[in-house]
C-alpha cells in the first residue's frame, strides 16, 4: 500500500520516488501545491476506490496521513 500510494505521488507530483518518505508533506515537496493536492487526491480515490470526507480532504497534506486515510 504505501509504495503504491509513493508511485501516485511521485507521477502526480512529479517528484522522484525516492525522495518521498513518511515525513514528505506539502511544505516540503514544492510541487504539491492546492491544484496537484486535488490531483492527488483523484488519483487515490480512483486507484484505492476510496471516496475521502470533507475531514479527509483537510487532513491529508502529509504522506503519513495520506495512509492512516488509505488504511
């Protein structure tokens, strides 16, 4: 799951897969901005056919918490 959900941040962010870990959040990788997050969180919904909440949607601007939502 969490290489999974790495390999949708790295093509939607487009960042190398390498430099995401648990502690990559949207202050630190440049590119994950407010449009790449709705992106992003598409790309989840679609890939893990998830549907995040409005709570969700506020509280996913980390790798970390983009998995405790997944799992």
């Amino acid at each position: 799951m969490q290489q999974k959900l790495v390999d949708i941040l790295s093509q939607t962010l487009n960042v190398s897969p390498e430099l995401i870990t648990l502690a990559s959040d949207s202050t630190n990788i440049e590119s994950w901005d407010s449009l790449a997050h709705m992106n992003l969180i598409f790309a989840i919904e679609d890939s893990f056919d998830i549907r995040f909440t409005d709570e969700q949607l506020t509280n996913s601007m980390s790798v970390k918490q983009l998995l405790e939502i997944i799992s």
